[in-house]
C-alpha cells in the first residue's frame, strides 16, 4: 500500500488524488465539485469563526457528569456537532483538559458545534498490580470501566438528542469521537448500540451516530469473535502497528473478556462489507492517541462524507514527521498501571 507523508495539511482533494486507484472509491465530476464546494465552505467558515462555551449538567450519577457544549459564531448549513470523549487509561483526564479545549477549538473553527463529555473513572480509585499473574484483574477490571464509560456516553448522546433544538444542532448529525479510553468508549457505544446491548440502552430509540472517529480504540467483546447484527456507523480507525497499549489486534486471555484493537475491528468490518477507512501508522505506538492535531483536515474530509452519505472503503499506511517513536511505544499495558 502506498505510504502518504503527512508534512502539510491534507486536503480533500490532494487525498482522493493519492488514494482513488488503490482503494473502493469511485470520483465522479460531480463527487468532485461537491468536494471542492465543501471546501471552499470549510475554508469561509475557518476565516472568521469564534465560539462561546457553555456547561451543563446532564446525569447525576455518584455525583454530577457534565458536557461543555461549544458554538461557532459561524455554524456549518447542515448543524453538523461532534461529541468527543477525553482519554487517560479510565483513571485520569478531564473533559476541558488541554487537548480537548484544543479539539474543540480546531472543529469550532470549521463550524462543528462540539460537546466535550465528562464519564465515571472506573479506575481512578482502584489499586493496580502491574503483573501477568494479574492479567485475569485487569480484564475484568476493563469491561467494568468500559460498560460505566459507554452507560455515561450513552447518557450524554440522549441528553443532547433531547436538547438538539436548543443547541441548535441536527440531532442525526451528530459524530462521535475520542482518544485512548474515550476511543474505546465511543467505539464500544456503537457497538453495544449495533448488537443491542444493555449498555447503549439509554440512546435515544433508532438513533445512530454519523460517524465514528476513534484515535487508538478498540471494542471489549465478551465473545471469542467480534460480529456486528447491525450495521455500524460510518468508522474511521487510526490505530499504530505497534500500540501495546491500546491492543492494534487484541487483548485478553481466552474464555474471558477481550479488547479487539483497529485491525480486528478492520478485519471484522470487510467480512461484513461495512464501509470504513482504516489508517495504520507503521513502528508507532500510542502516540496515535493525540493525533487530533495532525489529522483535522482528515477528520472533516471523513466527517463530510460521511454527513453526506458518500463513504467508501480505505486502507491506507500513513506516516507524519511529527510522529515519532517516544516511550509510549515502548511502554504496555502494565507499563501504565504500575504503582
């Protein structure tokens, strides 16, 4: 597969240019003047947007969840919004943290309204022993902190759902979003969503997200294959090969629970003929998961299509040469809870 160097934004055509011989996308003339309209539009709208932020509360639990819902001065035409879901292994992270008040920001400036959600910590109380003889723990403990995670999500998509017309937002517009655990959680919410779990029941009935953008994720199965019954929303998978944190293939022991990474998500979805990009970077590890910024043009050109109707299937191996390397790839999943 042809590798793509990432050392300027990428737009939305210099994308189809690289990649509409080697993958299931055919372009049209007219595909293509919808695309160019589209980012003409992007560009308007990124030339004068400001926000104002709100906070609210939308499910008491042990104590209060918040969401802080962003508005663009300038709104996209078709009131497009992104939830996005912070990371930090279940144990720490904030929704108004750095890296999302600068997500937030960026998709603003493109006309998303953007609602950045707080979810229980399932991990954030709890003793960690960092050894294989512990492995049996730690599953468990996953599929704990997951379920909770997804329930609150699920809280937060109803919430806004059931106040769409006074945020001002489409409420079948609306893409999911997160980074390490929250890419976990907003891929786990579909999933439990497509097959009928327990812990998406408190989605409102018949409703689907637009899209989902998952930076290093993964989906906890209690089966020993991933299947969906129904179709999921339109994914875009950015996963690196060497992610030992957040599993590229899987984690678990057998007869247990099991977190399936990127690529068996990948492999699950061409079974079932489900349109999706997956995006591999080689040699890297969970530096992925903070990859917003190099990878914003990307999002909106997935978004779009997907908010649209257009997406097809991608499979690409990507490099950036401001992703390197660094301890996070050397680093597993013991790495991170240890004491």
């Amino acid at each position: 597969m042809q590798k793509y160097k990432n050392s300027f934004c990428c737009d939305l055509y210099f994308l189809f240019l690289q990649y509409q011989t080697n993958v299931h996308i055919i372009m049209t003339t007219q595909m293509k003047k919808t695309l160019f309209f589209m980012a003409l539009c992007c560009f308007g709208i990124l030339c004068s947007n400001a926000q104002t932020k709100t906070t609210y509360p939308f499910i008491e639990r042990d104590s209060t969840l918040y969401l802080d819902v962003h508005k663009p001065t300038i709104a996209r035409a078709d009131k497009a919004s992104v939830i996005s879901v912070f990371g930090g292994g279940f144990i720490v992270g904030k929704r108004d943290d750095n890296y999302q008040t600068g997500l937030a920001d960026s998709l603003v400036k493109r006309g998303f309204t953007v609602i950045n959600i707080d979810y229980r910590l399932g991990l954030k109380d709890s003793v960690m022993v960092a050894e294989n003889s512990r492995l049996l723990d730690l599953d468990n403990l996953f599929q704990y902190c997951i379920d909770i995670a997804t329930e609150d999500c699920a809280a937060a998509v109803n919430w806004v759902v059931g106040h769409a017309e006074e945020l001002d937002i489409d409420p079948s517009k609306i893409v999911l979003t997160g980074s390490s655990a929250g890419a976990i959680t907003v891929l786990q919410l579909d999933f439990c969503r497509a097959n009928g779990l327990p812990q998406a029941s408190a989605l409102p009935e018949g409703w689907k997200p637009a899209a989902v953008i998952p930076y290093a994720g993964g989906v906890m199965c209690r089966k020993s294959e991933l299947r969906y019954k129904t179709d999921p929303a339109p994914t875009l998978l950015f996963h690196g090969t060497k992610d030992k944190i957040v599993a590229y293939k899987s984690f678990g022991i057998p007869f247990c629970p099991k977190l399936f990474g990127s690529k068996k998500i990948d492999k699950r979805m061409r079974r079932q003929d489900i349109p999706h990009w997956f995006i591999r970077f080689e040699g890297i590890g969970h530096e992925v998961a903070s990859w917003f910024p190099g990878s914003v043009d990307l999002f909106c050109t997935f978004a779009n299509l997907s908010l649209a109707g257009r997406v097809s299937s991608l499979d690409a191996t990507m490099s950036d040469e401001n992703l390197k390397p660094t301890k996070w790839t050397e680093m597993d999943i013991f790495d991170l809870y240890k004491k």
